[in-house]
C-alpha cells in the first residue's frame, strides 16, 4: 500500500517518526557524498583512486582480456566524467600496474595483481565499517527501494518527454 506524504524541508536531525516526509534527493546526495568520501580517503592512504580500482577490477575480469576502449565503454557510467577512465588507464600503464598487448589488450602486471590485493583487502574493510550495524536483508531491502525509485524516474521521465 503506497500512502501519500506531504514532503517537509530536508532536516538532518529528524526524528524517525518524521522520516517518510523526508526528500530522497537530500538524503541519498548525503549518503553518497559521505560514503565516497570515506571510501577515497581509505583508498588515498595507499596512493590509490577509486577509478584505479574499478579499472583493476574490470582489466582482470576474466575472459578474453578488454581493451582501453571495452574498459572505457564499461566504466563509462560510473566514471566522474568522459576522459577519466582512459587517463586511469594510462596512470596504471605508466605505474607497471598494466601492460599491452600487441593488439591493445590490457592485462595486470605481476605489480598491478599484488597492488589489486592490496586493494581489495582495503576495501573489503572500508565496507565492513560503511556496512556496520546493518544486516544483509536491510542492504537489500535498501538497495531494491533505491532501484525502485532510479526506475519510477526515468519511466516519469520518458513519458513526460524528459
């Protein structure tokens, strides 16, 4: 059952009884920018961007070993604009973190493998602290309404001509 809110003024300090009135822009700005703090503050402590990550990430994915461009492409969404991805690209060649092919295909360096352990050992306990005091059927539930809403946007959106 949906119930209609009347929206009141984003208030960080509210209590919970008050918490459905509260706008989803506000607050989902605010997690964001605190978690993505927290995360690349973790990740500067080891000379290390969060794109760099991703790139390790998406580099030793398996299969057939991507491209600059496929790793672009892939990233593309989440990356803070157009060109970041292929200067990150570029940092972990030069770092020896990445190397070429000659038909441009990208692979971890015996460096870029151990610097991605690294990494994930990191991260894994940044989201230990992100995720602390939250069960794993709450992340989901979290997650599924977040989708709901990013889909309730853009189908708003698509209708309205937006």
């Amino acid at each position: 059952m949906t119930r209609t809110t009347i929206p009141s003024p984003a208030d960080p300090a509210v209590t919970d009884d008050a918490l459905a009135a509260q706008p989803i822009g506000y607050w989902s700005g605010a997690a964001h920018q605190a978690v993505i703090n927290h995360i690349r503050d973790a990740m500067a402590r080891l000379d290390v961007t969060q794109p760099q990550w991703w790139t390790l990430n998406r580099v030793d994915s398996g299969g057939e070993p991507p491209t600059r461009e496929e790793v672009v492409s892939h990233l593309a969404e989440v990356a803070d604009g157009p060109h970041d991805v292929s200067r990150v690209v570029d940092q972990l060649l030069h770092r020896g973190w990445l190397d070429a092919d000659a038909d441009g295909r990208l692979g971890l360096t015996d460096d870029g493998r151990a610097a991605k352990a690294r990494i994930k050992t990191l991260v894994t306990e940044v989201r230990t602290e992100v995720h602390d005091g939250i069960a794993d059927d709450e992340y989901v539930i979290a997650l599924k309404v977040l989708r709901r809403m990013i889909d309730n946007v853009r189908r708003a959106g698509a209708t309205s001509g937006g």
